[in-house]
C-alpha cells in the first residue's frame, strides 16, 4: 500500500471510514474491522459523533490507544445520537428481521439518527471535540472538519473558534466533509473531504480526503457489453465480485495522485478482499492507457 501526508504527518491512502463501528453487543465485530484495517497496513481513521449510533469514536478509541502511527480525523457539527448504547443494542438484536423488512430498516434507520439539529456554535465545537478527544482517548486528532456545513453557517466567529482548536494544540488541522460532491462543499481549512465523482479530476488545493468511490457498485449481471470488454482489457474477470472494486478504487486513487480514499463496510473479509483488488503499479505510476479504460468502463453505467 502507497503513502501520503495528511496535516504533515505520513498515512496510507486507504483509509478506513468508521461509520459502521457500533459498541456494545457489536464492539466484537468492530474490534475486529479496526484490527483487520491495521493489519492490511490502513493507518488513516475516518470518524464523527454522529457515527456508528454515537458509539463509533469510542470503539476506536478503545482499539487504536496507544497506537501512534496513525492518523486520525473526526468532526464538528452533526449532533450525536442519544442513548447509543440502547440503540446499538437494538440494531444488533433486531438485524435478521431487517433484510427482511425494508419498512422495520427505515424506521430503525430515523430512530438512530442524530439527536438534535446541527451547531458549529463556537461552544458547540469547543464541547464536541473536547467529547471527541476524551472518547477517542486521544490529547490530539490530526484534523477536525465542520460536518456538512452550509455557507450561511460557516461565520466569522465559527472560523475563529475552529482555530483556537487548532491554536490550543487539539487538532493538528481543520477542514470540511461533505456527503455530496465536490460542487457540494463549503470550503474550509486545508483538508477537504467529498465523495468521489469518476467525472471530476480537479482537486482544491491543500489536503484531499475522497470516498464514495463504490457507490454505483453494479452487480455483475448488469455490466453491459462494453464494459465486459473494457474489464477484460484491463485484465479484469467481470465475473469477478471485487472486479468492480479494483476499477473505481484504482482510478480514484491514480487521478488524485496524493488523496486519501475512504473505503467503509461491516465486513472483514470484503475490506480485506477489497484492498487487495486496487492495481497498486497503476496507483503509483499511472498508465494513461488503463487509465482512459477505467474512465471509459466507469462512464458506460447501465441505467
């Protein structure tokens, strides 16, 4: 796995997004994603209050303390959810029926969200990330992003208070995070964080972080023809289930050449076979060719 510098300090350009760590009766399995993470030569943690049920920096916290060579970004902004305990309990207890229940899944899915509307209130972010710190068990983070930030919120006085953060030596570097794209982001700081969009190839200056990049991931019934060939080209079995996974992470990695790339999953064995399916010679030294291929198998999306 290839390097980069993130804030200064030197990380993988994997990543690992930890949205889907949950405490409780699933801290086991989030242990051992954590774990699988560091052992594929992940060193770069993505978190959030809002994630993993409230529960997401605790569980890192717990497994990555003492660990030094990492990197590690959470956020401001987004509330975290309330009674995170109960509700990972719930969640854990109730997931044979949700496969099953799409209507159970979205009920469940509103019951977890984030308590309360979003604050970048200079207070607000002063007590989340002193929260943030205590649960990560960290005196620093190597960045702090205000968490979907709209343009009318990012003030004079919410900048400054982002600032003294960094000026008191509780976060390395500041920045934004989006769910949307890049046309989606409210610049700040030097670290930016989007998802992926095979179709952008412009970076803002400072610090990338992307994710996303298996967003539009097609069964492999549904490749169309072209896309068959073009896989194929690349050296690819299309009948391949991380097929897929090694285009969109290969491309996304080799056109932003010095990007972190998020990747997320419940899964040991598909991040580990994930990670494994990126085409490191081209991430390092892109070949024009493959390059064009990926782009043109990415853009034949069937509908």
């Amino acid at each position: 796995m290839l390097d980069t510098v993130l804030a200064g300090v030197s990380t993988s350009r994997i990543g690992f997004g930890c949205g889907r760590l949950v405490g409780g009766a699933a801290m086991k399995q989030s242990r051992l994603l954590v774990e699988t993470a560091l052992n594929l030569g992940i060193r770069h943690f993505d978190t959030a209050p809002s994630y993993g049920l409230g529960s997401s920096e605790d569980v890192l916290g717990a497994v990555l303390e003492g660990e030094g060579d990492v990197t590690v970004v959470t956020k401001v902004g987004q509330a975290r959810p309330s009674a995170p305990g109960l509700k990972a309990f719930a969640r854990q207890a109730l997931r044979p029926l949700l496969t099953r229940a799409p209507a159970l899944r979205a009920r469940l899915a509103k019951a977890t969200a984030p308590g309360g509307a979003p604050s970048y209130s200079p207070g607000a972010t002063e007590a989340s990330l002193a929260d943030s710190l205590t649960r990560l068990r960290r005196s620093c983070v190597t960045a702090t992003l205000l968490h979907e930030i709209d343009a009318q919120s990012l003030t004079p006085d919410v900048a400054r208070a982002m600032h003294e953060q960094r000026d008191l030596g509780r976060t390395l570097a500041l920045g934004s995070g989006t769910g949307a794209g890049l046309d989606g982001l409210v610049p700040f700081g030097t670290i930016s964080q989007y998802r992926w969009q095979p179709e952008v190839t412009d970076c803002p200056a400072g610090d990338v972080i992307l994710h996303g990049a298996l967003r539009q991931f097609p069964q492999p019934d549904r490749f169309s023809a072209s896309q068959i060939d073009g896989l194929r080209a690349l050296g690819r079995e299309p009948s391949d289930p991380q097929c897929w996974a090694g285009v969109a992470q290969t491309l996304a990695l080799a056109t932003h050449r010095a990007a972190i790339l998020l990747v997320s999953t419940t899964s040991p064995q598909r991040l580990v076979a994930g990670v494994k399916a990126i085409d490191w010679t081209i991430v390092g030294s892109p070949d024009d060719s493959a390059v064009a291929t990926m782009r043109a198998v990415l853009s034949d999306m069937p509908a």
